[in-house]
C-alpha cells in the first residue's frame, strides 16, 4: 500500500532490515541519537526504521532539518499519538497531546501571550528591566547565599539540588505568583520526579511502538503514571486556589490569565475557537513542566563544564570583571558587550547536546523530501545532536571550544550560532526560548561574578550523559569560594 501511494519520481525513504516484531529496537541501543547519528552515515538525512511494528522517519543534517520544519513547516508539525504521551497531563498536554490542528494552534498563542504578559513586559518597579529579570536577579542572589552557607557547613554540595529550586521558582512566579525556599519538601518532591520522567518520555522508547509492552506491568511505567498524577495534582492545588480567589479586574499571574480566558470562552477578540476550560487552565501545566527541568539541565553543564575547564571560567570572570566590574550586576543589557560568555552559552548548548532530539513530530499529510515520499501521520524523530556533532558543520565537534563561535575581532558571529540546535526550529519551536536563554545569563553571570567553582584535587568529574528527554550528567559535588567579599556589592 505503501508503493502504491508513492507519486511517481518518488524514492523509498532508505534504513536498515528490520526484524519481525522487534523492528530495529536494538540498534537504537542505550544511545539512540549515537546509534541514529551513525546510522545517518550510511543511509543520509532522511531514514526510516522500525520501532516494533511501527515505521519511525529520523531526520538529520541542518538543511534537511529547516526543509522539513520551516519550509515545509505545515506538513511536519504534528504530535504521533503515543501511548507515553496520553499519560502526561491527563492527555491534555498542549505539548504532547497528538492535537495539531486549530485548537493546538489557539493554545499555543494562549502560552505565548500569556509569557509574554507575565515575564517580557517591564516591570512597574524597576526602571528597563522586564519582570522576569527583576525575579531572576533576586533568586540568583538567594541562591548564591545558599551556596555560601553550604560551603561554610560542609565544604562542598550538589549544584542541580539547589539550582533546581531556583529555577522553580522562577516558573513558580510567572504562574502562581509563589516562591519556595531551598528547603522545602513540598516544591523538591516536585522537582526531583524530572529524571524519572525524562528516562520514560525519551525519543524511541520501546513501550510507544510495541503495544505488549504497555500492559506487562512494568515499574517504570508505573513511576511514569505516578509522576504524572503528583504533578498534575501539585499544579491542581494553585489552580483551584486561583479559581476561588480570581478577580476579573485584578489578574495575578498566568494561572489567573489562563482563567480569565476560559471564562470567556475565547482565545482572543480577533479569533472564534471555542476551548473547553480544562484545555485551557491545563496549559500552566505544560509552561510549569517546560520551565525547570530544560533550564536547570542548562545550568548544571555550565557548571560542569566551568569546573572541568578553570581556564575557561577564568576567562568568563575576566569578562565580567572588564565589562561590569564588582560594583553593579549583571543585567540583561549587558549581554551584547559579553561575546566570550555568550560563545561559551552556546558551546555548552551545542557539546552537551542536552535534549538530542527535540519531542517527536509527525507529518500531517502526505509529503516528499529530499526526493522521497512520506506518508501521512508517520512518526518523525529530529536528531539535534547529529546537527551539533556534525563534522561537515563543526572543526572538531567534540571539542569544547566557546572559541569557535567568536570572529577574529572577539566578536560573536551570530551565523554560527545560528547552527546549533536546542530549541528545535518552525511551527514546534520552543515557546519559551527567550526566557530559557535569559535565566541561563542572568544565572550563569551573576553566579561566576561573585563565585568561583572548582573541584577538590584528584576527584575525578564525570561528564558523561544519560539519555532521556533531557539528558543529565551524574550527580556531583563541586566546591566554590568568594571572588570578593560579599559587602563589596552596593545594590
Ligand atoms: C518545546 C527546548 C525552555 C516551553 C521545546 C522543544 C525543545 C525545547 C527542543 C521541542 C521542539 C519541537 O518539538 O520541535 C528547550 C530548552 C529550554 C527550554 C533547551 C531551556 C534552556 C522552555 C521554557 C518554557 C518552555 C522556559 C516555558 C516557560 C516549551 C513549550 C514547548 C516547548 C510549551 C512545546 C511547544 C509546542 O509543542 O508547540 N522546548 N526549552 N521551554 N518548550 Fe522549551
């Protein structure tokens, strides 16, 4: 059926054999976008296996890549139907859920307005700064005292423990208005299930292609559901405080604007898409979701990298030092005089490569590319790392290297930025970009201003990734000391 649904000119999509029943599952290995990357090799930009029973297409290289999902945008943008996928958020997930058409579309300019409302508009208080970087600035503070008080108590702590918390409640704020502090039980039984679930929604897992496996029980599919429920019924919690408390003339945060929508049954005044309430309200669950866990990754392999390459560090700090000195903080308008440090941003993006493929697509209509003919409703897997490991794009891409991304003049050269790829690209491209980018500066500057990191002598960092949807190192401990004496900061 398949041949016979290729238009004429058309070229089968190329792959490996697969075994009955099993498909390629093997090949995909502990490392699936290692195993896809090398698979790209032999077969090119545009592949197909098999996951169990079911076709996957697995696009790599850059121009394919922006063929597929902007130019062709409108034929890739859709969500498969996994069954991983109808667990989160109750199947109601903006992000996940196979819905793509209007009623996608109408809630994702919900989510985007309503960060923008929440976290780009300025602040009343502060002169030029936006909300989110007022907040920012203030946990990054918080969070450095942490720091400094676990050194004096016990010489050395675990970073991803405390930046997750932080980074929480940064989201936390955009969406409820609510802060936590480091120690509390609540916020961390929240923010420690991400390793878990990002294990579970990875790319490729067997238990969406191969329909057994969902009904063996299973412990980790059992932990998936869990998680799943915990979170849903933690973000319950502020919702249906927000319900009670909402006041159409004083709108809080994004859940209260989320509110403030379903009660008028309509996305905007230019648009007449009716949205259940659940479809809407349920979108904080998604921007809560999205908003920790990419950012602390980011966060905790700058750190690694910062410790594993002093020399770097030193040349960050020496930036800082040069351009803001120790009088002041860093904002977000000094980014553009901060070409080392922003270089450095993407060389940690691009080597850790930490989400390799961006969450699966799926074609919305029959379509070629490339040449080869596509069917409808196929899953597609877009593998991000091949694009940052890509030795026709990068001089040694396992190298880390800020350097590569500076002209000869200290510049950054903004085209090769453009090349690395962490937020996807197109119609799924991540919503919440701009402010991912703004937390990972704002952090990482006002952290390396004021502190250095390092290890202790003859500990070993391991820098090795587990794949999930994001992928983390291991847990480590790193030490840190006072640049200057902490009075020195008149703010
Ligand atoms: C989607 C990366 C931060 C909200 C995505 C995707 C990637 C990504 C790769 C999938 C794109 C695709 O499927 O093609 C990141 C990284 C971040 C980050 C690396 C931080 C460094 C955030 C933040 C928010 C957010 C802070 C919200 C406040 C979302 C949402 C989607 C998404 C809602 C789904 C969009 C859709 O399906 O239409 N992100 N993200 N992300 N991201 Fe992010």
């Amino acid at each position: 059926s398949y041949r016979k649904k290729m238009p004429i000119g058309t070229k089968k999509v190329p792959g490996p054999m697969p075994y009955p029943l099993i498909g390629n599952v093997f090949s995909l290995s502990r490392n699936p976008h290692i195993s896809l990357t090398k698979m790209s090799e032999t077969y090119g930009d545009v592949l197909q296996i098999q996951i169990g029973t079911k076709p996957v297409l697995v696009l790599s290289g850059l121009e394919t890549l922006r063929q597929a999902l902007i130019r062709q945008g409108d034929d890739f943008l859709g969500r498969p139907d996994l069954f991983t996928f109808s667990l989160i958020g109750d199947g109601q997930s903006m992000t996940f859920s196979s819905d793509s058409g209007e009623v996608w579309r109408a809630r994702r300019r919900l989510a985007q307005n309503a960060l923008k409302t929440f976290a780009i508009s300025p602040s009343p208080t502060s002169s030029g700064m936006c909300l989110v970087e007022e907040n920012i600035i203030k946990e990054a503070e918080y969070l450095i005292r942490k720091f400094q008080q676990l050194i004096n108590e016990k010489g050395e702590f675990d970073p991803y423990r405390y930046v997750v918390v932080s980074v929480a409640n940064i989201i936390c704020g955009m969406c409820f208005g609510k802060r936590y502090n480091h120690e509390d039980e609540e916020l961390l039984s929240v923010v420690n299930l991400t390793d878990e679930f990002g294990a579970i929604a990875a790319s490729g897992n067997p238990a969406d292609f191969i329909p057994i496996l969902k009904y063996l029980p299973s412990s980790a599919m059992k932990a998936f559901r869990e998680i799943n429920r915990k979170f849903l019924s933690f973000i319950n919690k502020f919702v249906n405080e927000h319900y009670k408390t909402f006041d159409q003339n004083h709108v809080r945060d994004i859940t209260d604007s989320l509110i403030q929508h379903s009660q008028e049954k309509k996305v905007d005044e230019n648009s007449n898409i009716h949205l259940p309430n659940e479809k809407i309200v349920n979108i904080v669950n998604d921007l809560f979701g999205a908003g920790f866990d990419t950012i602390t990754t980011a966060l905790s392999w700058s750190l690694m990298y910062l410790v594993a390459h002093p020399e770097i560090q030193e040349k960050i700090q020496t930036e800082l030092d040069q351009v803001i000195g120790r009088e002041r903080r860093p904002r977000l308008s000094d980014k553009a005089q901060l070409p080392y440090t922003e270089a450095f941003i993407s060389e940690m993006f691009r080597h850790s490569s930490f989400m390799p493929f961006t969450i699966p697509h799926c074609t919305t209509k029959d379509t070629t590319l490339n040449g080869f003919f596509i069917p409808k409703g196929i899953c597609v897997l877009i593998n991000q790392w091949q694009v940052n490991h890509d030795p026709k794009l990068w001089k040694d891409p396992f190298t880390f290297c800020p350097e590569r991304f500076l002209n000869a003049d200290g510049t950054i050269n903004k085209i090769e930025m453009e090349k690395v790829m962490v937020f996807g690209l197109g119609k799924r491209r991540c919503v919440g970009e701009a402010i991912g980018r703004m937390e990972v500066f704002l952090f990482l500057t006002t952290m390396l201003q004021q502190m250095h990191f390092f290890k202790h002598d003859g500990e070993k960092l391991d820098m090795s990734s587990h794949y999930g949807l994001t992928m983390k190192h291991k847990r480590c401990q790193v030490s840190a000391k006072l640049r200057f004496p902490m009075s020195s900061i008149n703010e």
